[in-house]
C-alpha cells in the first residue's frame, strides 16, 4: 500500500515538473544607448536584464515620424544584441558582441533582440 502511494506521489510530481513553465531567458547584464529628448536634449537609457528572443522597441526612438533614432549602443550583457534601424526589429541591422560591442553615434537604431 506505501509503495503504491509513493508511486502516485512520484507520478504526480513529475507531471507537475513538466508542466510548470520555466523562467523567462533574460539577457543578463546592461544596454546603454542614447537618444534625443523632447527638448532636443541628448539622454542615455539602459534596459537591465533585457528579454532574450524578444524584440524590444527602444520607447524614446520607435516613432518614425516624430522621433530621432537611438544611437551609440553599448551591450554589457552576456547576450549578443541585434540592432535595427527601424521598429518591429526591421530594417538593417547590426549585431553587437556580448559584454563588450559597442558603436558609435552614426549607428541609428529603433529596436534591439537578444539572443
């Protein structure tokens, strides 16, 4: 009788195991990047821990048509970064190298994905 128990208990733990979903994959570490402000003035924004696989709209340069791109990208994660000139992760793009891939300010971008 215990040995049937444990073995429903056994079972049940392990349909549980497969069933949980796992932690999101976050590109561990900092990306800088720069961008112009409302006033004209140049800001610098980080996204810490970025999602992996995802692509993230930088929010002060995804609007085309009342914005200025980002610039000058700086990629302290662990995680090589895809930048893209346009939103969606469209466009040209350019991959920077984990921990230290960076750019200078003629690179223009408006999203970036982790891998």
């Amino acid at each position: 009788m215990r040995l049937r128990h444990s073995l429903a208990a056994a079972a049940g733990a392990a349909v549980l195991t497969l069933t949980v979903p796992g932690s999101a994959c976050a590109a561990e570490g900092d990306f800088r990047y720069t961008y112009i402000d409302s006033t004209g003035e140049e800001e610098q924004a980080t996204l810490h821990d970025p999602d992996s696989g995802e692509c993230i709209m930088l929010a002060e340069a995804a609007r085309e048509y009342d914005q200025p791109p980002a610039h000058s990208p700086r990629n302290r994660t662990g995680s090589y970064a895809i930048v893209f000139t346009n939103a969606d992760c469209s466009g040209d793009e350019f991959t920077l190298r984990p921990h230290t891939g960076g750019a200078s300010e003629r690179l223009k971008m408006r999203s970036v994905m982790f891998s």
